[in-house]
C-alpha cells in the first residue's frame, strides 16, 4: 500500500470512528469499552470534553509505554490518536441523530468498527486500549492480546454501569462492544480477499509469457491431460488482486478464446505481491 494510499484510509477511518462515536455512542451514553467508552463516562460524569478526554488518555498511555512500544508505533499512534481526538470534539458539536437506544448502538458500533478497521488496515492505530494491552502484555507475553483487551473492556463496560446505574445502558455496551468486532473483522477480511485463477489452454507457454510481461502477477504452469479427450494441455495458476479478475480474463481470451479459466475466492494470500492484513 502506497503512503498516500495509507494516510487518505487513516484519515477516512478516523472521521467515520469518530462520526459513530460523536453523534450515536458519546449522546446516548453507550459505553462499549475502550477509550471511546471511557471518554464517554467522563463527558457525562465530568462533562469533560469528548476530544479532551481522548487525546489526554491516549497521550498517558503512550507517555508511559514509549520505551517498551517503539518510537514508530508511538509517532503513528499518536498521529491517529491526535486526528481521532480532533474529529470527535467535532462530530460532538453536531445534533446527534436519534434517542433510540438500540439505533444508537447498532449504528454508533458498525460505524466505530469499520473506521477501526480501516485504520488497522492503513497499518495505523488510534491507540486508546490497545496500548495498555500491548504494556500488559508485555509483563504476561503468554496470553493473547485479544483476551487481555476484552477484560479491559469489560472492567471499562462495568465502571460505565457503577457511574451510570443503568443495567440496560450497560447491556446495549455489551452489543455495542460485539457490533464492532464483528465489523472490524469484516473490513479486514474483506481487504484480504483475492483471487484464484486456474486456466487450461493449449497455449499455456504464449499466455504466461504474456501475463508475466504485461501484469505484476506471476504464472505457475502445471502439465495436465485432459480425461475426455486425452489431450496434453497446460494448466496456469495464478494469484489475484479482487479487481484484476476481468483484466486477467481479457488478455487470456485475446490469446486463446477457448481457454478454460475458473476463478476462486481465496480469503487469505501471504506472498510475494501480496500482503495479509491484520
């Protein structure tokens, strides 16, 4: 992924994690864990800030673990943390949508996930929780850092119901906290999807030569025989970008137009051109 490429999805990332929290989850007093969940007790308990809060929190955190995260996690760190802290304090200015407690969850935690998972997959970080579950770990480096970021969580969920006092307030949290997993989860496996071509041809040596020259992919060839009619042909395998499906196709078609080609779905490609997202 280019610099430029990475910088413009930090940024989008960050202003549609902040619009889910700003205008549904920080208004309807929905704490889902993280730093979003703690800046949102202290709104309402404090009335501090939204962007305040963020940026102080997140500001601590990587104050205290500097020396154990590195200089280049801490400088893209605090860059996604400072752009987040800005769009929040905005977004907070604005009306917020609806009172509707469930509304504001459901939308509030699908947006706040795939901003997140725009970010991860920019290879930035908005920093909040995440941080202290890497210090953590770093004292219990045997245990995943999922589970230690779901107990700060959920210590974070239960202070939210001591504050607040609201059993229900609470369990919309909870579905709040499953709602964007599951929407981090899905915009990184949908950046990881690629493409598996298998092409049977009589022309396998002209049409990988072609390929190799013409696109950054590389062409495995495989010796084959044809079970119906006995006939030795060629089978090409090559790994794809999602959009290069109908490009590939085009330029075999060009070569040979009776080429058998079936296309596959792969969920996950690490190699030479590709990179896993995570």
């Amino acid at each position: 992924m280019t610099k430029t490429k990475s910088i413009l999805l930090t940024i989008i990332g960050t202003m549609i994690t902040a619009f889910g929290i700003g205008v549904f989850l920080t208004p309807n007093k929905i704490v889902g864990g993280g730093v979003s969940g703690l800046s949102t007790i202290l709104y309402h308990a404090f009335s501090v800030p939204p962007g305040v809060s963020f940026f102080v929190i997140n500001f601590i955190f990587l104050a205290i673990g500097f020396k154990v995260l590195g200089k280049e996690f801490t400088l893209k760190t605090m860059l996604g943390a400072s752009l987040i802290s800005l769009f929040v304090q905005i977004f907070s200015y604005i009306p917020y949508y609806t009172e509707n407690t469930m509304l504001a969850t459901v939308f509030g935690g699908t947006l706040y996930g795939l901003g997140i998972g725009l970010g991860f997959v920019a290879g930035a970080s908005t920093g909040g929780t995440d941080i202290l579950g890497r210090l953590i770990q770093c004292k219990f480096s045997t245990v995943p850092i999922g589970k230690l970021l779901l107990v700060v969580d959920g210590i974070i969920i239960f202070v939210s119901l001591v504050i607040f006092k609201n059993i229900e307030l609470t369990l919309f949290g909870v579905i709040a906290l499953f709602i964007s997993s599951f929407a981090v989860d899905f915009v990184i496996g949908r950046f990881n999807i690629s493409r598996i071509a298998f092409i049977i041809t009589e022309k396998g040596d002209e049409i990988s030569q072609y390929l190799v020259s013409t696109s950054p992919r590389g062409v495995t060839i495989i010796d084959v025989i044809g079970a119906y009619t006995n006939d030795a042909k060629k089978m090409l395998f090559c790994a794809l970008k999602e959009g290069e499906s109908d490009v590939f196709q085009r330029k075999i078609l060009e070569i040979d137009s009776t080429a058998f080609i079936v296309f596959s779905e792969s969920q996950r490609i690490k190699g030479n051109g590709f990179y896993l997202y995570k």
